[in-house]
C-alpha cells in the first residue's frame, strides 16, 4: 500500500487491531526487516512499518535522507491512518530516527525500543567515510554498500551458521536504489547527537543488542539503558547488528515481554 505524505508516495504495510507499533528499518535495507516481528505478533498488535525513502517501494527524494524526515513521515502514516499514539521500534538506522521521533513527537509516543544502534552522533572521520561512500554507490552502484557494510551488518555466528540469510539480505541490498543508498549515507552522517535526548525519554523503553554486535557493540547499549531512567536492556545471544534478523525467537521473547508490560 501507498500512502502520499510530503511529496513522497510512501509503501507502508498496517495490521493487527491490537495496541499500535511502528517499526523503523535499518540502512540499508527495508521495512520486509520486521516480517518475523510482525508475523508474531498477529493480532495482538496493529503494526504499522514502511519504506524509509529511497527504499523497497518508496522511491528517494533528491536530498539526504534525515533521520527527521524518516520520524516525520512515522508520524505522518500514524495520523493518516488515525493512530494517536504508538510504540515506536528502530534497529540501527531506524533507532536514530526513533530519537528523533522522541523530540519532534513527543505526544505520539507510547513506548520505545532502540535496537542496534547509539545515542553518539558521527565522528568527524566517520562522516567523512559515509560521504566517500555515497560517491562510490552513485558511481558503482549498491555492490559497494553491501561490500562494505554486510559483512559488519551481521554476527559471525550468523555468517557461519546462516549463510542463506547473508545471500537474502545482500540479494536486497543491491536491489536497492543507489540513490536511496547515497542520501541515507549523507542523512546518517549529519544526524543529531541524541545524548541528552536519553535523559528526556519519559516512556518504557527497551533497549537492545546483539551480542556479536560490531557495528554498535553492547556497551553502548548498556550506557544508552543506564541512561534512561527505567529502561530495560535485552542482550540476545548469537546476533549482531540486526538482532531481530538473526535470532528471531530471542529478540521476540524480548519484545514480547516489553509490550505486555506496557500500561
């Protein structure tokens, strides 16, 4: 489905009749992230996901893709399809949009849960590596994102044991518009420094990592939980930076068991 919100026709999926969720991709991949998520949860949820632009079925825009552009057009979709408020749920990515979500939309927000990702903006080095790289896939295409990102994306347990998700997920990436790909690098590079947002973040919030994560590794997730007052923090084991992916069972025990807590 296809909703036209800000100049942009946004592919989005809704269902379940239950509580809202929204759940937010990781770069660079798609909303198709959370089909085991969203499977678990039947009924019991109305979970609402779609394709940050520039991905799956949203066509990119000619800018970077901001991580408030990708928070607005979340809370765009809840109020086009009537949902005051939501659980809000980002891996990666979808975590820096989650905070941005936290300070531009704070009435629409019923919980929260960072995934795989950090508080920390860039560092001056990395942002610089992320605009080479956007110059890379515009000249080469998605093959230089997936060369350069899938083999960090996922755990060494998951390469060794899971080689059928290692070809899915490189399958979509470089199915993946390289212009989508290039103003996502250049939105990552320029995102905001949510530090002082964890202080600020009044709503249960469940934090989570992989515990072979390289990319955000698990400290940083223990500082973001010690940082936001009440939180819980869920490890799960074999997975790395896209925990829901590769460890499906365990990231669903967590998530589950945060949502039941919810009021």
């Amino acid at each position: 489905m296809k909703a036209t919100l800000g100049g942009a026709a946004i592919e989005y999926e809704v269902r379940g009749e239950g509580p809202p969720i929204v759940f937010l991709h990781a770069f660079p991949l798609g909303m198709f992230m959370w089909d085991a998520q969203v499977e678990a949860l039947g009924d019991r949820h109305r979970t609402l996901r779609f394709d940050a632009r520039g991905f799956g079925g949203t066509a990119p825009d000619d800018r970077p893709l901001t991580m408030e552009r990708i928070a607005d057009d979340a809370a765009a979709l809840l109020g086009w399809l009537g949902m005051e408020t939501a659980v809000v749920a980002g891996c990666s990515m979808g975590g820096y949009a989650a905070f941005a979500f936290v300070r531009r939309h704070p009435e629409r927000l019923a919980g929260l849960v960072l995934q795989d990702t950090r508080a920390g903006a860039d560092t001056e080095e990395s942002r610089a590596g992320r605009a080479t790289l956007a110059q890379r896939v515009r000249a080469e295409g998605a093959g230089a994102a997936a060369e350069a990102f899938l083999p960090r994306l996922l755990g060494e347990t998951t390469h060794r044991e899971q080689p059928d998700l290692v070809v899915r997920l490189r399958e979509r990436i470089l199915a993946t518009s390289p212009g989508g790909i290039a103003n996502a690098l250049l939105g990552l590079g320029a995102r905001a420094d949510s530090t002082d947002t964890l202080a600020a973040i009044g709503v249960p919030t469940l934090v989570v990592v992989g515990e072979e994560d390289v990319l955000t590794p698990p400290p940083e997730s223990q500082a973001m939980a010690a940082a936001i007052a009440g939180s819980r923090l869920a490890v799960i084991p074999k997975a790395g930076h896209l925990a829901n992916l590769e460890n499906p069972g365990a990231y669903g025990e967590a998530l589950e068991g945060f949502l039941a807590r919810l009021p």
